[in-house]
C-alpha cells in the first residue's frame, strides 16, 4: 500500500473567474455559491477531495478586489490573502486574456508564495481569440515562476482531469486532514445562509446583492425529519427591502422556494423555510455586525 499524501490547494484570483465553479466542478458537488456577478463568495470555504490515497483540500476564496473600502470589503480581501499562508499548492485563476488591476493583485499576492503556483486560464469555451493566449501567458510567466499553465473550462469540465493529476503530482506525503466522507469544514447552518444569498445574487439587480447579508435565526429538525429553518435578510436600506420583498411578496418567495428546493437536494431531508427581511443600516461597515453574522475571518462555521 503507498503512503498517504495531502494536499491543501488555495484558488485565488480577482472576482467572477470561476473559483467556485472550479471547486465545485472538482468536487463533484456544489458547495460553494456562485453567480454570474463579482464578490459572490464573501469568505473561505473548505472542499474536501479524497481518491484513493491522496486527499486534495482546496481553500475557495473571496475575489480580490479594488474600491469599495467598506469594512467587508477589507475583510473579504484579507481572507483571500491569509488563505495562502501555509498551503502547497495555489492556483492564480483568470478570465481568458481579460487581465484587469484585480488581476494584478491577485498575481501579487500568488508570486509571494513559497510553494507552486500553478496558472489556470479559465473560461475556454468563451475564448474566441485563441492566438492570443500565447503572447499572453509568455508576458505573465516573465512576471511570475509559474510551475505549470493550464487552460481549462471549469463549466464544461474541460482540462479538470488534467488539474486533478497535477495537482495528485505535487501533493506531499502527509496524512489525512478530513476523514475521507467529509466534503467541508462549514455547518448546514453556512451552506442554508448561503445558498438564501446566492438567490438574491441571481434574482435581484446589480445593486442589490452587495447591500445583503443573511443571519440564520433558527435551525432544528422536527420528529419527523423536517429540519425547520428561519433566516433574516439584512438591507442596508427601506427601499431595498421592498425591492427584495417584491410585488405582494412574491419575490421573497421565488427566493425561498428555490433555496428551499437546493437545502433539500444538498441535506437530504424536507425542508421548512421562513424568511424575514430587516434594515440594519451600515451593517456592512459595521466590524461587530460582520462578526456577529460570521463574516469576520475567524469564523463562520
Ligand atoms: N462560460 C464559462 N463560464 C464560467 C466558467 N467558469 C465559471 N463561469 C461563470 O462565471 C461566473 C462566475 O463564477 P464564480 O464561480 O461565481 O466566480 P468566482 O471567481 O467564485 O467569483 P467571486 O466569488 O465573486 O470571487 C458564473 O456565472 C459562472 O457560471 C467557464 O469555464 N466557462
Ligand atoms: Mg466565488
């Protein structure tokens, strides 16, 4: 029998890349939320792979990013940036050729790693001007010692076998950090928050979104194995509450039903969800209020 090796892979790069698509993808479960605007995910989420002998621990991050120096916004930085401290392996991800400022820190913060630095060019399929990728990857490779560069398509799972072996290839002798059936360091209680938010990204305007934060209320499963789950939406704004509210309620409710239907499918059990919506203005500038909603790097388990 060969020994155990362990890997623990960070996935960094500026906001809407697809880091939470790759890392789903190389589950083979959805975990961690995404959508098609930036800042989706807002801290570290844990996903845990283990085949045979070797265990890769991929570390999702929030998107790093420019601007919008509120509170969450320093935070949400500083969780990316700590997740590469101590890791084996990081993966700088990109859009194509599409290299913006936020690319540029992210690139920053990857050449200071010790380890390997593998860069995964993601977003294939859209790529339409493929002579480019070439001159592109030459003038970054001056910049940074990349180990490896891998052009993949995270949605179509293209060029993932690839990656998986790579990084099987480059991961130490080590034990186990999970047992080999636990997919994440994170509660029901998380991924039910979570998966409320992603509904509000996906159904609600651009500005929305990043005005929201969801704090679970209650979570207990019944007798007959229905877990019962009450949340609070916090808006920074009156008028955002009616946004999210909608026309007689139906957008909450189009919003409830379809994370409803997603808690059901990821926890296996029946589902009774109640939303409420309240305006906490300031909340996202608010240090104690990030903690209390869990959003500070320390926790939000
Ligand atoms: N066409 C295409 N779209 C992709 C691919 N990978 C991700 N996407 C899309 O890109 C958008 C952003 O994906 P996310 O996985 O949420 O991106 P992220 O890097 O985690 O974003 P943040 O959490 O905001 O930092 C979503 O609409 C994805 O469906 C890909 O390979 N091809
Ligand atoms: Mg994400």
């Amino acid at each position: 029998m060969s020994e155990k090796r362990c890997a623990l892979v960070a996935i960094v790069g500026r906001p809407n890349v697809g880091k939470s698509t790759l890392m789903n993808h190389l589950l083979g479960q959805k975990l961690s939320i995404t959508s098609r605007k930036p800042q989706t995910t807002r801290q570290q989420i844990l996903g845990v792979r283990t085949s045979g002998n070797v265990q890769l621990v991929f570390i999702d991050t929030p998107g790093m990013h420019t601007g919008q120096a509120s509170a969450m916004n320093r935070m949400m930085n500083k969780s990316a940036l700590s997740a590469l401290m101590d890791v084996d392996v990081t993966l700088l991800l990109c859009d194509r050729t599409r290299w913006t400022d936020e690319d540029e820190l992210a690139l920053a913060a990857a050449s200071k790693q010790k380890g390997p630095v593998a860069f995964v060019i993601n977003k294939l399929d859209l790529l339409t001007e493929p002579d480019a990728l070439l001159p592109f990857t030459t003038a970054l490779s001056d910049r940074c010692n990349f180990d490896v560069v891998l052009p993949i398509s995270a949605l179509r799972r293209q060029g993932l076998s690839e990656l998986l072996a790579y990084l099987e290839s480059r991961a130490p002798v080590a034990p186990h950090l999970f047992p080999e059936d636990q997919i994440t360091d994170k509660s029901q209680r998380f991924f039910a928050a979570e998966l409320v938010r992603e509904k509000i990204v996906r159904q609600l305007g651009d500005e929305l979104p990043y005005s929201t934060a969801v704090e679970v209320e209650s979570f207990a499963e019944n007798s007959n194995g229905v877990l019962h789950i009450g949340m609070l939406i916090l808006v920074e704004r009156s008028g955002q509450k009616k946004i999210l509210i909608g026309e007689s309620g139906d957008r909450l409710k189009s919003i409830g039903t379809a994370a409803r239907k997603d808690m059901e499918r990821m926890f296996g059990q029946k589902v009774m969800l109640k939303l409420w919506v309240k305006v906490k203005a300031g909340w996202s500038d608010d240090l104690r209020a990030l903690k209390t909603l869990g959003l500070d790097s320390q926790s939000g388990t």
